[in-house]
C-alpha cells in the first residue's frame, strides 16, 4: 500500500557527473533531524564519565584477538598495521603544521574545501561544529580546532557483499589505508586556503564520530549502530579533519531512518551474537538501539571481522534512494526476507538462510574482559580462589605482568 510522503531530501550524486538524488521519506517514518538527543545528558555524560578509546578501555580483548585470528587474518591484519603506522604518525602531527599562506579575508571556503574532497574520492562530505563531548579522555588535550570536516570513503562493493571474509576484510582496512592517506593530502589543500587542518585517523580515532556525522547532515544512526548515509549506507569509513578555516556548517537530516530502523529489524534478526538489541534505549544522552559489546566482540574476531550486520542492511545494500522508494510504494522494507539480502555463511558452521541463526554456545563469549591490568588482576584473583591459591612461580609471574603495564604507561606517557 503506497504511503504519503512528507518531504524529500535531494542529495547530489555519488560520482561527479552522477545525477542527484531524491529520497522520499514517508510520512509514518519521520522524526526529527538528525538524532534523538537529550543535550543536558550528553554533557552530563562527558563530564562526569568521559569517553574512552576501546584501544585502552578494552586493550585486554584487542590483544587477546591475535590469539583468535586465523594465520591469513593475522598475516594481513599486520601487513595492515606496518602500512598504516606513517600515516597514523603523519596524522598525530598534522595540527601542528602552520598553513602555508595567509588565509583570504572573508572567503568562506566551504565549497572549495568539498569540491576538492569529492575529486579525490570521498563520497560524503560534510561540514558541522566538532563537538568536544564525544572527544576521547585520552585525546582531549590533542583535539584542536572548531569546525570538523567529515569525510566519508566507500569501501568495494562486492567485496562486502561476501561478508563474513578475509576478502570483505581486504576492504574493509584497505579502505582505511586509502582514507588516511587521501585526508593527509585534503589537509595540505586546506593549509594551502591559509588554515590549520588537524587529520583525526580512522585508525587512531579521537573520539565517536558518528554524532558529528548525523549533525553534518551525512545520514542518521541505524539500528546497527552504523551511520547510514545515503549513497551507501554503512559501507564506507570514516574520518574527520578539524579546522580554524571559515566555513558554514550543514544541518542534520531527517531521512526516515530512526523510524524505518524500528520497522525494519533485519540487522537485529540476523546478528549470528544476537548483540543486536531490538528497543531503543536512551544511553549517554542518545535514544539508540544499544549493541551488547560482550556478544559482539569474540563473534567478530573468531568470523573474520564478522560485520553481518552491515551486510544485511538493504540502505547499504540497495542506496537509500531506492529502499526508501520501496517503502512508499509498497509499505515494505526491500529485500526483507529473501536469502538475497539475510543470507549469510559462517566458516565451519555453515549457509543460514532467511530465518535460521548459527547456534554460538557459551564458550565463544568466555574472553578477557576491560583494560590489560583488569584482566591482570582478574586472572591473579581466580588463582587465590583457586584450590591452594597461588604459587611461588605464580606470584612471580604477576609482578614481572605488573612492571611491563607499568614501564608501557611510561612509555605512552612520556610519548604524548
């Protein structure tokens, strides 16, 4: 049954050249632009519990992830991580380099800014006030400047439709490879306009910058926990370079996304952790559907990066433009329940189909849980519980742990 539309929201194309696109958005799916937010309980939050990278927050499970990888994802993963580290390097320093011209009075450099983004490949650009109150703890003394440009580069198509797989994994840290690079040359052309540009890696990020994103006007928060953008969905990377440059800043969207993922649910119904939570929850300020990180992190690291949940999106699958057409012609979302779309395959457990769900058992979901001296101390307080508690060896181990944790605090302190 065809539905009233509300408004549309016209978008420029994918490609330079490309026709624009048209999104309409029905009436029974509009809320509000951008996100459900509650600012008083967004400071609040910031203030009171700030932020933290996962790379320290949950530094016992990333490295306990080398142990879980396959030999190829572990010989890609750090073939990844020597070609990333010059530009994570480059990208730590790049707020401290002067602009090399002095800026022209008045000129607001919106457009040229990006014009030039979009000609060396970013699909989404974006232009919003950098909100300090999702910047990480661990970065907020780094993070400078007003005014973030958000930069949103597609990842390969097929290759994602193979998800779970080493191949969907090519992409998904090619890509990254791809966005660092292409940003610390945006962030040249910026400093050639007469500006700082201060390049906030996709690799080393400074903070959640999915909000920023929704405030730019680049698309709304799925129920995935995915930034759905309009192109493509959820399959792309994304980056921010906070500048001092005169720009004017977008407006968040409402594109019918916060209702059509409550009616939609294909990503829930198909998360082989079942991390996906189907009702939405106000957390930190946000009305969100909440990802359970404890169900989701071993799935993703035992299942090559896993990511059914941005396979089976169909905004990432089939572009916003055309589910959303489907929806007002149909009242249906696309691709819901065919194999085309839910269908997925799980190395050593086999294809499910629409409908059916790999059975994970306990053991999977038995990882190291928060920071490494957490983890630390947890393992030595089993060990007291233990039957005769712990020995000598024991004892010895866990202070020498102790001194490495404490020599590589100096060493990240004395590095910032």
């Amino acid at each position: 049954m065809a539905k009233p539309i509300s408004h549309v929201v016209n978008r420029h194309g994918l490609k330079s050249g490309a026709p624009d696109v048209a999104i309409p958005v029905a009436e029974d799916l509009v809320t509000v632009p951008g996100s459900p937010t509650r600012e008083r309980d967004v400071s609040f939050y910031s203030r009171e519990y700030p932020l933290e990278t996962q790379n320290i927050e949950k530094a016992a499970d990333r490295e306990w992830g080398w142990t879980i990888y396959t030999p190829e994802v572990t010989e890609y993963r750090r073939g990844h991580d020597v070609a990333n580290k010059p530009l994570i390097d480059a990208a730590a320093i790049s707020g401290d380099i002067p602009p090399t011209v002095e800026p022209e009075a008045g000129l607001d450099v919106t457009e040229m800014i990006r014009t030039r983004a979009e000609e060396v490949g970013f699909g989404e650009v974006g232009f919003t006030k950098y909100d300090r109150h999702y910047t990480f703890e661990s970065k907020k003394k780094w993070a400078r400047f007003s005014s973030a440009i958000c930069l949103a580069l597609e990842q390969d198509f097929d290759q994602t439709q193979s998800i779970p797989s080493l191949e969907a994994e090519f992409a998904h840290f090619g890509t990254y490879e791809v966005a660092g690079a292409l940003a610390l040359d945006l962030s040249e052309y910026v400093r050639s306009l007469g500006y700082h540009a201060q390049v906030h890696s996709p690799n080393d990020n400074s903070g959640i910058y999915i909000p920023l994103f929704v405030a730019a006007g680049l698309g709304q928060l799925g129920a995935n926990g995915q930034l759905l953008s309009p192109h493509f969905g959820s399959r792309a990377r994304l980056l921010v370079i906070t500048t001092d440059a005169l720009v004017t800043h977008d407006e968040p969207i409402d594109y019918g996304i916060n209702k059509f993922c409550d009616t939609c649910q294909v990503c829930v119904d198909r998360c082989p952790a079942r991390a996906l939570v189907k009702d939405r929850v106000w957390w930190r300020g946000a009305h969100k559907n909440k990802l359970i990180y404890d169900r989701c992190r071993p799935v993703m690291v035992t299942y090559d990066g896993c990511g059914i949940c941005m396979k089976v999106c169909p905004v990432q699958k089939f572009g916003m433009q055309s589910v959303m057409e489907h929806y007002v012609e149909t009242g249906e979302v696309l691709g819901k329940g065919t194999d085309d779309l839910e269908g997925y395959e799980l190395s050593g457990k086999g294809y499910f189909a629409s409908g059916e769900l790999p059975h994970m058992g306990n053991k999977i979901f038995d990882f190291p849980h928060g920071t490494k001296d957490d983890w630390l101390f947890h393992q030595f307080k089993e060990k007291l519980a233990s039957n005769g508690g712990p020995t000598t060896e024991d004892a010895v181990e866990f202070a020498e742990q102790v001194a490495a944790l404490v020599a590589e605090g100096e060493s990240t302190r004395s590095d910032e």
